[in-house]
C-alpha cells in the first residue's frame, strides 16, 4: 500500500483540468491540497493493514495523521508509529493516541482537525458521523456489511464451494467484506448445501498463531457471546441453525460454525451482520430471485 502511493502519488494528485461550457471564459482547473490534520478511528480485525489503507493515501496527499486505534490493540498502535518514525516521517506527522470514546469528540471539535475517518460498526459511526457534522468536519465511513455471494446455475461447483468456505471463515469470519450471505439459485442450491457443509466441517479450529488453523477463535469472550446471542435470537424468529464440524473448545473465544437456512422475509437476521463463523444460505428461484435477494440488504 505504501510503495503503491509513493510511486502513484503525484500522478493522483495532478491538477486535472474540467470541461467548461464556454472555453473562451478561460479554463477550470481542480487542485488537490491537503486539509491539514485528520482523525483515523480503526478497528482491530486488522491491526495494521486498515492503518495503512487510511494512512499512505492521507500521508501523500500532505495531511498529517491522528490515531485512534482499537483498545484490543495497543502494542499494534505502538508499532506502528514507531515504525513510521523508523521509516523517516517527520516527528509528528503521524501520532498514535490512546484516547478514550469520550476523548474522541474532544479529538473531533479541536479546529486543528479537519476530518475524521471511521472504520467499525454502524454504533461508531453513527455517532462519529454526528459529532463531525455538528463540527462541520468532514468524515468518511467503512462500516459493517451482510455480502452476497450468489451462486448461479453455471458455476463450477468445487471452485465455487472452496471460495464461499473460505470468503466466509478467513480471520474467524470477522471481516467487514466477507461472504455473509450465500444466494443460491435453486438447480444448484442442494448441491452447494451439501458441498458447502462438508467443507465448513473440514475447518480446522485452533492456535491462530498455527498455520494449520483454518478457524479461529474471534476477538474476545464478549464477541463470541454476542454472535452465539444473535444465533439464538435469529431461532426465535423463525430460523433454522444447523452447527457444522467437529465441538470447538467449550472455553475461550471460539463459536461453533453455523449455517442459518429457512430466513423468511419478516426475519429480521436477514439484515444483521454476523461477525463471527455463521453463514446465511438463501435459496433463490433463479437469476431474477437472487438479484431481489442481493438487493434486499
């Protein structure tokens, strides 16, 4: 990411000249400058990568960076500005801050800063994106996500099987653009059920410092609580949840891999995100159905 703007930077960043509706009035130019100092607020499920996303575009464009990182991660936080200092930035341009949530609006009016840029649930940012608009300062948002994956009539079923089984379940399935919701057409919905349970029971649970772990456990206690809750709660609504693959440790953060099926249309769940090994299968009547399903959330 980091090599990528610094060898494309100054070609993004070039004065790019607009089309006017009277070339004889002279020209229309759009500049980039920099905004000057700007808030990150970022999650935990990866600790350095979601930084550098935010960090090597800002850095390049001239602005100068606040970090709020996960309070799951501080070793990360630190690592990363020491890292940035090692690499040669100049002191202050980029600046870990172990704030609080309530420091984060104190953060947010200070008028040295002009933007802020959220990565999280739909709680955060909304909250964020209230407090900069009160500040009238600009904000960006990346927040949660309930991904189709739609399994047409022509796939080739084992590619297709293998991808879906891993988009699900890669980093314990906490991951903001992961396949949460299998949209399946109905000439190859049994098929792929089938396949797709076989190999969600093949995942290995364990040490994620492992490599031969395929699941891991999720962030904390709390997080694997609040996924086995919407499980529950998903039931009571109507659905089933079938548990797939060998008993995960009963201790600890683990969640047993589930798959959600029979999610009628007054369910709610359909529109929650599972961030957690728990996968939504949909079966569609065909292409048409399974657009009309994409779309619904």
């Amino acid at each position: 990411i980091f090599d990528y703007y610094a060898n494309n930077a100054e070609a993004l960043l070039a004065p790019e000249k607009l089309p006017v509706a009277n070339p004889d009035e002279g020209d229309a130019v759009l500049s980039a400058e920099p905004l000057g100092v700007l808030l990150a607020i970022e999650p935990w499920n990866f600790p350095f990568y979601q930084v550098a996303r935010i960090a090597a575009p800002q850095l390049s464009a001239g602005n100068t960076m606040l970090l709020k990182h996960a309070s799951n991660v501080p070793q990360a936080a630190a690592a990363f500005e020491k890292l940035m200092l090692e690499a040669g930035l100049p002191q202050g341009a980029f600046k870990n801050l172990y704030a609080t949530r309530s420091q984060i609006e104190t953060i947010i009016n200070d008028p040295r800063v002009h933007g802020v840029a959220l990565t999280g649930s739909e709680g955060a940012g909304s909250i964020v994106a209230s407090q900069a608009g009160k500040a009238l300062k600009k904000s960006t948002l990346e927040l949660g996500g309930a991904d189709a994956f739609v399994v047409l009539a022509d796939a080739e079923m084992e590619k297709t099987i293998n991808w879906a089984v891993f988009g699900r379940h890669w980093n314990g399935g906490q991951v903001c653009v992961s396949s949460k919701r299998m949209i399946v057409v109905d000439d190859v919905y049994d098929q792929f059920f089938e396949g797709y349970t076989a190999g969600v029971a093949k995942l290995r649970v364990g040490d994620p410092a492992d490599p031969t772990t395929t699941l891991a456990p999720l962030s904390s206690e709390a997080a694997a609580n609040e996924i086995k809750d919407k499980i529950r709660q998903a039931v009571s609504y109507g659905a089933t949840a079938t548990e797939v693959g060998p008993k995960v440790p009963s201790s600890g953060a683990f969640v047993q891999p589930t798959i959600l099926t029979n999610l009628s249309e007054d369910n709610p769940a359909r529109y929650w995100e599972f961030f957690g090994p728990v996968s939504m299968l949909f079966r569609a009547k065909d292409e048409v159905d399974a657009i009309r399903i994409t779309n619904d959330s």
